[in-house]
C-alpha cells in the first residue's frame, strides 16, 4: 500500500489531516487515478493507523438508512505521520483542515517546501493571504508557491468508523481563486484532472472568502436555535429544522450584508440561494424551502450540541470577521454580522473580533482598497 506507481512528482497529491474531508479527499482522488500520500499528525493515529490495517478507505453505500453514491473501497499510495515525507511527495498539496489549524500545520511544512508547489486550501477562508504574510514574516520571501483558495470542500462528508467514510453528497462545482487570481485559470487547469467535480474560476481570493456558503447558513443559525441544539443533542436535523421562516428571514439580513460589502469592494457575488442552488444542482425559490428540502443535507440527522462546534468556532471568527474587517475599510454597516459575532462570543468566552481572521493576520493592514487589489489581483 506505501509504493508508488510510476506517477510523476507532478500527478501526485498530498493530503494533509486525517479527519473527515482528509480521508474523503485521499479517497476520491485516489479514485481519479493519482497517487495520494495522506499525512496525519503526530498524535492523531487512529484513522492513518486504521487505513494502513485495513490497506484502504471505505466508503459506505448506506449511512443511517439513506442510500449513498460513491460506495466502494479504495488502496490509498502512501500514509504518513512524517511531515517532510509528505510535503516533498507531490508538487499539489492539499489542505482540507480546518481554518485554525492552518497556520500551525503551514508552519510545520516550511522548511520542506519547493519553489513551485501549489498549497490547495479547502476552505480557504483567506487563508492564501495568512499564509503568504507567514512565509515573509518567518524570512521565505524567495520560497515561490502557489496559493488557492477554494470557497469550501467538495463533500458532504462524515467519518462513520475505522477507515471509513460516508460521502453524503457531492457539490456540483467548486469555486476557487488563486492568489495572485492571475494565476487562477492556470492552476484550475493544474487541479483539475485531480478533483472529482468541475472548478470555476471566482475573481479573487476576497471573493472566495465572502463567497462561502457557510457564512449564511452556520453561525447565525446555531446561535439562533443553541438552547434546543445542546439541551437535545443529536435530535435535531441542522438544516431541516433549525431553519425556520423566521430564521430565514434573519439570515436573509446578514446575507444582505455580505453583499453589501461585495458591492463596496466591487465583487459580483451570488446571492445565497443562488449559490446553494449552485452548488447543489436544485431550482429551490428561497433558502428555506432549499434547507427543508434538499437530500444532500436532510439525509441524515446532524447538527452541533454546542457553542463549541466549527459551525460558530471557525465560521464566525474566519468568516464573519473578516466580513467586518472589509466592512469598516469600505464603511459599511454590519450590525447583523457584529450581533452574531457578539453573541456567538459571549458562548465561547471570546472575543472573536480580536481572535479572528483580521487584515493585519492577512498582512493587508494599513492598505487602501486599491493596493489591496493590486496583492490578489
């Protein structure tokens, strides 16, 4: 299961985390016909330590009654828990973690990096822009490496046990943007034979950001419905039920705030139902009928039984601040944003307006709109 095939340095990919889009990535781009290595940390053995037992990923045909597409078995090339082995396996390295653990685990693959290796971030959440102001800061300013921003992963994806994955559904495009975006047709054309769904081109990585479909339908309706979340844990389908007429309508204010900001910054953005309508191949007419009906969410009851779920942790500091960071440049009202910013703060004990993904951490601070441009563009 460690050898390689005769693939070049070029056609494979590393993955790097082992949780659940990790596997899923390893899985089906290895489906695609890459050689994958798929890394995990020192510390979080279980599923490396599991796949190299089992000799592959599963995916399940059946997850709590519902049928599944992409069932089977897959040999996965190579499994790591050495960080040096990984980065230097592949020129495409993939990173399907979550936000917070980005800077940490790019830290960590520094100095094993190439000039001319492409850092894939799922979701990107401005990641590029971290990144990069990172290698500067840490005196890698010669290290040349592509930077891509993709607006979410591509899968619906749970762990369900040992080596084994439940892909709930499949988006029907990813969105992504390189930074500098001048480089985001070439790098589509990279990642492509890669990934197992169409990628399209967005103008940015600011719009990769603003463009995430989490930012409407995570923070604001978990606080929104956190007392029956984590007074009935497990009872409750995220999207079906929390997702009411009233919830909607809120959630239909905060995504007109996210607009509003596109527009200052000059982006066209997709509405949020024109994204998930998108995304999920469905013709729904509001985000409420597109949450109670759509099979991809509703198969399997799932939503957080805390504050401390990524859906506030991640979503609101790596999404919404950076939403208000761009607000205030362009003098922009947010108050929908900040009240869920603050609420969702006063959960965890944070102050995620601190905490947060701000335009010092993206090293754009101090910069006016059009100097901004000039870095992503």
């Amino acid at each position: 299961m460690n050898s390689d095939s005769n693939t070049t340095f070029d056609n494979r990919v590393a993955i790097f985390g082992a949780g659940n889009a990790g596997l899923t990535a390893a899985f089906h781009i290895s489906k695609q016909g890459h050689d994958v290595c798929l890394y995990g940390a020192p510390g979080f053995d279980q599923q490396i330590d599991a796949i190299n037992h089992a000799g592959g990923i599963t995916s399940v045909s059946r997850y709590h009654e519902a049928s599944l597409d992409f069932g089977g078995f897959q040999p996965i090339a190579r499994l790591t828990k050495d960080i040096s082995e990984a980065v230097g396996y592949a020129k495409t390295l993939i990173l399907p973690v979550p936000s917070f653990a980005q800077e940490t685990l790019f830290t960590q693959m520094l100095p094993y990096l190439k000039s001319g290796q492409t850092i894939v971030l799922m979701p990107g959440n401005y990641g590029s822009l971290v990144l990069n102001n990172l290698k500067n800061e840490k005196g890698y300013t010669s290290l040349a490496l592509n930077f891509v921003d993709a607006i979410s992963i591509p899968w619906a994806t749970r762990i369900v046990g040992d080596a084994q994955i439940a892909i709930l559904g499949l988006k029907s495009q990813l969105p992504l943007a390189a930074l500098p975006a001048s480089r985001t047709d070439s790098l589509i054309k990279q990642l492509q034979p890669m990934l197992p769904l169409p990628l399209t081109a967005l103008e940015n990585v600011i719009a990769a950001g603003l463009e995430n479909i989490n930012f409407g339908g995570h923070p604001l309706m978990t606080v929104l419905n956190i007392g029956l979340l984590e007074n009935f844990p497990q009872q409750y389908n995220y999207y079906r039920d929390c997702c009411s007429p009233a919830t909607a309508k809120a959630c239909a204010k905060l995504d007109q705030e996210r607009l509003a900001v596109g527009k200052a910054l000059g982006l066209s953005l997709n509405t949020e139902l024109e994204a998930m309508n998108a995304l999920y191949d469905m013709n729904a007419t509001s985000v409420y009928e597109l949450n109670r009906t759509s099979q991809t969410h509703g198969n399997v009851n799932d939503a957080p039984a805390s504050a401390s779920s990524r859906y506030i942790t991640e979503d609101a500091p790596y999404l919404l601040v950076p939403c208000v960071e761009f607000a205030k440049l362009c003098n922009i009202s947010t108050p929908i944003v900040e009240s869920t910013l603050h609420l969702a703060g006063a959960f965890n004990e944070m102050d995620y307006f601190c905490t947060g993904r701000t335009l010092s951490d993206m090293g754009l601070e101090n910069l006016t709109l059009s100097q901004i441009f000039d870095v992503v563009s």
